[in-house]
C-alpha cells in the first residue's frame, strides 16, 4: 500500500516524474544502506547532516578573525562569505518551489529512514543543505586556501549524508552542491566592489573595531 504523495514505481525504483532512474536506484540503495546500519553509524549521519551548518558558521567566524589584520581585499571577502551562502541558499529555495518534487522518502513509499521524512510542502529538488555546504566551501575556500580545502573535504560528505539518511536523491545533493557553488563564486566580483567602503570603514575606530585596522605598517612595528 503506497503512503500519502507516493506514485505507482516498478519494484527497482524507477519512474518517478521528474527524477532520473539512476537517482532513484541509487536512492534505495544508499538509504537502505544508512537504514541498515549500526546504531553509531546511523547517528553519525544524523549529527553529521545537521552540523555541518555550525561548523561552516564557525570557519566564518574564523576567516573574519583572521582578516582583520589582513588586506581591504581580504577583509571583504571574509564579510561576504556568508552573504554568498545566504544567497545560494534563497536561490535554492526559489529553485525549490519552480519544481516541486516531493521528498523520495514519501515518493518511494515506505521507506525506512534514519532522519524523519519532511512535511509534504518541504521540496526535495536541490538540497538546502548540500548548496549551503557546496557555498560555504567556496567561499571559504575564495579567503583561506588551507581552511578552504577543509571546507570542501568536509562540504561532501556532509551533502552525501543527505542521501545517507534518506531525505534526498543523489541529484538533488548534486544540483545544490553546484547550485552553491556557482552562487559562491560571484564572490571575488563583489569583493572588489565593497573593498574601497571596507577601507573607508576602517579609518574610524568603530570600524576598526570591528573590521581590523589592517596590515601594520612596517615603520610602527616594534624591532626587538
């Protein structure tokens, strides 16, 4: 008996609108996987799949520390990552309700899950999570070369355990982590345009404050 949103399948997971077979098959096959393992893999996921969001909002965190004693340039490009994540993830929204496909969880029937299937309504095409991740890890990766190549190490498999824990198809954590990326990486454009009022702003003391003063100057650094 099928559940509420679900649509007549063949028994491989095929046929769904709006979702290529492949997806589908993989779907199954990765969910029943995360379904049908230990009880410490399964909540690795869980945790995993959620908290990747404060990790990345930590590297924001980190990159604005580090750039206040950096360049106008680098100050702006740390201020703007999580603008570009913020946007990436309104995009992918909009791309949410154009094409609303419903979740695989309820599309597929009764599925078994680690992670609760969303409310009807909560679209499944592109993953939130995974173009929140695949915009953070390039613009982290636009300011900080070491802490950006982390940021993509951990981006994903934090989208794939999207999939792991049964909430989205394969394509939709691919479509968000490209969706994000693509979004993330208008970033350089729009750090030049804000550099000069980045510079302006730490002329004065609250500014400065905030933003960092800046390089030292070579002349005010103390010779030991």
């Amino acid at each position: 008996m099928l559940t509420p949103g679900a649509v007549e399948r063949s028994p491989d997971g095929t046929g769904v609108p709006d979702v290529p077979d492949a997806s589908a098959r993989w779907y199954l096959d990765v969910a029943g996987l995360g379904a049908e393992s230990p009880e410490f893999a399964r909540l690795a996921g869980a945790v995993l799949t959620e908290a990747v969001v404060g990790v990345f909002v930590l590297m924001f965190v980190a990159l604005w520390w580090r750039a206040r004693r950096g360049s106008a340039v680098r100050a702006a490009r740390a201020l703007l990552a999580p603008v570009v994540t913020v946007l990436a993830h309104v995009a992918s929204e909009v791309t949410k309700s154009a094409w609303q496909v419903d979740r695989p969880c309820r599309t597929l029937g009764d599925v078994a899950t680690i992670a609760a299937c969303p409310e009807f309504g909560d679209w499944s095409f592109p993953s939130n999570h995974a173009t929140f991740a695949g915009a953070a890890a390039v613009a982290v990766l636009w300011s900080s070369g070491a802490l950006g190549l982390a940021a993509v190490v951990l981006a994903l498999p934090a989208a794939a355990s999207r999939v792991f824990v049964g909430v989205h198809y394969p394509h939709d954590v691919l479509a968000g982590l490209l969706l994000g990326a693509a979004v993330a990486a208008i970033l350089p454009l729009l750090a030049r345009l804000l550099t000069p009022l980045v510079a302006r702003v730490r002329t004065h003391p609250v500014g400065a404050r905030l933003l960092g003063a800046g390089p030292v100057p070579a002349s005010r650094e103390v010779r030991s």
